[in-house]
C-alpha cells in the first residue's frame, strides 16, 4: 500500500492539537510536581508544510538551549523534544538539584543527568496520556541532551526525523511557569506518518483518501 | 563603497551574490555550511544542507535541503551571475552530534556524519579544490563568509571563534 501524498484536513490537524493538549497537560503537570512551581502551556500549533522552518519559531534560537530529545517507538512512533533557553535552564537546575552550572561548559554529569529526568518524566507522561487515549503503545527511548544554540539542536532533530522516517508534520508549543512565566520551554513532536494515521484512526477522524 | 550585504543562509537556503556580502550559516548541528567561490568573476555562494540526498518517492520542494539537489542548485545560480563553474573554491564545515549527553540508541541515525559523507563525495566527484574543512565532534557551528576578504570564520558555544580558511588564497 502506497503512502498517500495528500495532506491532512482540518478536522484532522484540530484532533492533533487536542491529542497533544491532552498529552502536554499531564506532562506539564508532571513538571510542576517535580519542581514545586506550577507550569502551563499555549495551545499548541501545528507545522505542516516546511519542517525546515521550525528551528527559528523556538523563541531566541540563536541563544544558549538545554534540550532534551527523546525518540518513541511502539505502535506510534516518532521524535520528541523539549528545549529550554539556557536561564530557565538554570531555573530548572536550581530548583531540581540547588544551583546550576556557571556555563554550558560547567554542564557536568549530575546537571546532565537532571535534565535527562526532566525529560523522561515529560516524555513518559506525555505519551501515557495519548497511550491510555488510544489504547495504542508508545514508549520511549533513552533521552538525549545538548547544550547549544536552540537552533543547532532543533534543526538536528528536524533533519533526524526527516531521515529516519515519513514524517507528515510537527507539533509545537511554548511551557511557562506561573505565574511569572519567566521559567519557558518549547516542545517539539513529530510523529512518523503512519503513527499519527493509527492515532487518527482511532480517534475515528481519519478522512478517507 | 556599499556597505556589506548581510545575508542570512537559514536551513535548506542557498544564497549566492555577485561581491560585498557577508553570508552567514547560523547554528549549524548536523547541517553543513557549504561556501563557494570564484577567484576570477568574484562570484560567491553558500549553502545550508540539511540532509545527504532526496528522498526517492517525494517531490524535491526546496533544493538546498539536501546535498545532492542543493550543491547542483547552487552552482547553476552562480554560473547565471557569471561564475565558471570549473574553477571554483570551497569550504564547508558543521555535521556536529550535538546531543552529547545519554546513550544514543541504535536507531538514532548520525545525520551529521551521512551529510558530511555526502558533501565530500560530491564535491570529490566534481574535482573542486576544497580549501577549508570543519566537520564533526559534539559542538553546533556558527559560520560566517565575508565575500571581499574571502576569510571564513566557525564559531562555536564553548570554543570562541577561528578562522577556518581563506577562499581567496
């Protein structure tokens, strides 16, 4: 069976924005019990047509990031990602361990090792949500952290995605602390073709080609 | 004397101009900057290459995405702004693995290596003189390709700036 070229509806792209508002409100929830600050999100946009265009809408790109990318696989699979501008960061760093490194070439082990949980505790609720949703499996591989310019390590995931696997679109979306919203991060999910087909399917808002 | 012309290369861009500008590849990671020139028309270009080659079953929509369509593209525009192809200059640098931190797994596919493998083999193939090469190792590039002074410089987070070579000799 040939993959069909064609684009997704409109019914379609609002049924991805509500799978990934549900799947970010457990995630950003996870993080504020990690943390002990509260965290909410905007509603999350949806990039469909020139996936070399996402690096520059992660805020000041061209600055200091920590991120973290996490590959998933299962019945639905894809690419991840949550990238943080290098002072929330720090933010993250001094609540979760007391103090942060001085630069990003001070990341050592332990602030390495804080920001891969950070991102394990985002991805895994994150995808259970949309897995319990769909009753379809997802799981994650063992993240991944970079610390460098937002746009390095955006266009790296981008081009692994694009390489790896028939990707149709990504999701996008900014997380901020409440109630200063000083603290942000950007997510990021490009799920394979196929993965988000299955999702669609079974949510019984797949259109027919 | 005009003032430089800053002209920005963003993913998958190919910029090229006839003399005074200053292009620059901005937060290179697995992407390879990829600049050119012509010692005799004073020709330049560059290239910000996301990927080795185009997929077989999709329509090409931006050439400079990847190396194979994107160098061939660059080259025909600038041999319309007078450029002999046959003896051009160049340099190129990026193909980072920035995720540096955690255990990649076996599926995760070094794109960064497979870009520099490409742009090599290509340019390779086609005989240029390749006079600078900066590629690899954990670290995204910034690169920036002043035309009037030939001199290309890489920037990085941790390592400051150096210059890389220069495409004028």
């Amino acid at each position: 069976m040939s993959m069909s070229p064609r684009n997704y509806g409109l019914m379609e792209m609002s049924a991805v924005k509500e799978v990934a508002n549900i799947g970010l409100g457990h995630a950003t929830t996870a993080l504020s019990e990690l943390t002990g600050h509260s965290f909410n999100m905007d509603i999350p946009e949806v990039e469909a047509v020139a996936l070399e265009k996402i690096p520059e809408t992660i805020g000041d790109a061209m600055e200091l990031f920590a991120g973290v990318y996490m590959p998933f696989e299962g019945d639905v699979e894809g690419h991840m990602a949550f990238v943080f501008p290098w002072p929330s960061a720090v933010q993250l760093w001094t609540w979760l361990l007391g103090s942060a490194p001085d630069g990003p070439e001070a990341v050592d082990e332990l602030a390495a090792s804080a920001m891969l949980e950070v991102g394990n505790i985002l991805n895994s609720n994150f995808l259970n949500a949309i897995s319990n949703m769909t009753n379809l499996s997802m799981h994650a591989t063992p993240p991944l952290v970079s610390i460098d310019l937002g746009y390095s390590m955006v266009a790296s995931i981008v081009a692994n995605a694009e390489m790896q696997d028939v990707v149709a679109l990504a999701v996008e979306t900014r997380i901020f602390d409440l109630p200063t919203g000083a603290t942000t991060g950007y997510f990021l999910c490009i799920p394979t073709r196929a993965g988000l087909d299955l999702i669609l399917s079974r949510l019984g808002v797949l259109e027919v080609a | 004397m005009a003032t430089a012309q800053q002209l920005m290369v963003g993913m998958a861009d190919i910029k090229t101009a006839k003399s005074g500008a200053t292009f620059t590849c901005l937060g290179l990671g697995s992407c390879i900057g990829l600049a050119a020139f012509d010692r005799e028309s004073g020709v330049a270009g560059m290239i910000h290459i996301m990927l080795p080659e185009a997929f077989k079953d999709k329509p090409v929509e931006k050439a400079g995405k990847f190396a194979d369509t994107g160098i061939v593209a660059m080259l025909d525009e600038m041999f319309r702004l007078g450029a002999n192809p046959s003896r051009l200059v160049m340099a190129y640098a990026g193909g980072a693995q920035v995720f540096k931190f955690g255990n990649p797994s076996s599926t995760t596919l070094d794109v960064g290596l497979r870009n520099s493998a490409a742009v090599e083999k290509i340019l390779k193939a086609k005989g240029f003189r390749v006079l600078g090469i900066d590629i690899g190792g954990p670290n995204g590039r910034t690169v920036t390709y002043e035309q009037a002074t030939g001199i290309i410089k890489v920037r990085t987070v941790n390592g400051g700036e150096k210059v890389l070579c220069n495409l004028k000799g």
